[in-house]
C-alpha cells in the first residue's frame, strides 16, 4: 500500500511540527511530503530541513489563495494536512477538498477560549482571568468557523491560582507534546485503517 502523504503546516517555533517529524520518522505507512510555513524566518522551517524534510515557505497572500493550495497540495497527493502551530485561517476551499482530512490542535478544553485571535499566549492569559480551574488541549477537525470543528480528542490539567502564564503554557505544551502524535496515527488508523 502506498503511503498517507501528510503535509505540516506550520508558522513559529514548531515544537509540535518536531515531535510529529520525529514520530513518523520510520514509519512504514505514514510520510511526511512538506512542511508549510507562512513567515520564511520562522524556526520551524530549519527545523524541518534539518529533518530532511521538503519546505514550501509561501506568502500570507499565497496562504490566503484558496484555489492555489489546494491545487499544490492535490499536485504532491496529500491525504492529510496536520496544522501545527499555524496561525493562518485555513481558506473555505481547502477545507472543501479535504473535508475531515485537515487536523489542528488548540490550547484549550474548546468550546472554551476558541474562535478569532484565539491562540497561543491569549488563551493561557483567558483561562487565568476566567480563573479556570482546569484547561488542556482540543485536537479537532478543521471545518469553516474558527475552533469549531468535530473533536477528535481532548486532555486536561489542573490550573491552580499560583500559576504563572509561563506554568500554564509549559503545562499545556506537555500535554501537545505527549498527545498529538499519538491522535493523529490513531486518527490516520481510523481513516485509512492501516
């Protein structure tokens, strides 16, 4: 059988876009075509080509241009986009032509702290002014409203009333860390059934 073609798309440090690079790095059944990237200095791009692994860095309007991506995914047969710290909105024609097959992780228990200029650090800031007692992470599919896509999998951590944001974001990297990898093999296993 021929291998699930999975495109990273990525816009920072790539913590994540790593330990998926490092997770299906002798896989027989998943491979990973290219990683994506929106901002060319971004550390994920060395990252990725440090792994040997092809990257694509293209403009915000470029990213923006729905007919075109979807057009340079279909030409290198993607399967599956996995969006791994990426702060772009994902264009309605994309998601048409992947419906189900594009996978994001959000740094909350959604429906809590999702939707517009929901990312990263103000998510953490929202969960300590709500003084949430918990938070975690959403690894959902990607459908036409921001954060609102079919859940794939959530996980949780305390918060407590000491925590700092510096605790909160490492606690919740953890967890991205721990988890992500793992859910999209099971999810790619559910799919395809390999």
């Amino acid at each position: 059988m021929a291998k699930i073609k999975l495109a990273l798309f990525a816009s920072g440090s790539g913590s994540n876009a790593l330990k998926i690079m490092d997770f299906f790095s002798d896989s027989t059944e998943v491979e990973i075509t290219f990683l994506l990237c929106n901002k060319k200095d971004a550390p994920v791009v060395k990252l990725a080509r440090d792994k040997q692994i092809e990257v694509f860095v293209f403009s915000n309007e470029e990213v923006e241009n729905g007919s075109f991506l979807v057009d340079f995914c279909q030409q290198k047969k993607i399967d599956v986009i996995i969006l791994a710290g990426y702060l772009r909105k994902v264009p309605s024609e994309l998601i048409q032509n992947f419906p189900e097959r594009i996978i994001n992780i959000h740094p909350s228990l959604l429906p809590k702290h999702g939707g517009k200029g929901m990312y990263g650090k103000f998510v953490h800031e929202a969960v300590l002014k709500n003084k949430d007692t918990e938070t975690g992470i959403t690894i959902h599919f990607v459908n036409e409203d921001f954060d609102k896509g079919r859940i794939i999998a959530q996980y949780s951590c305390a918060v407590s009333s000491k925590d700092t944001l510096e605790d909160v974001q490492r606690k919740i990297q953890e967890l991205e860390h721990t988890y992500f990898s793992q859910v999209i093999a099971n999810t790619l296993n559910h799919i395809y059934h390999v």
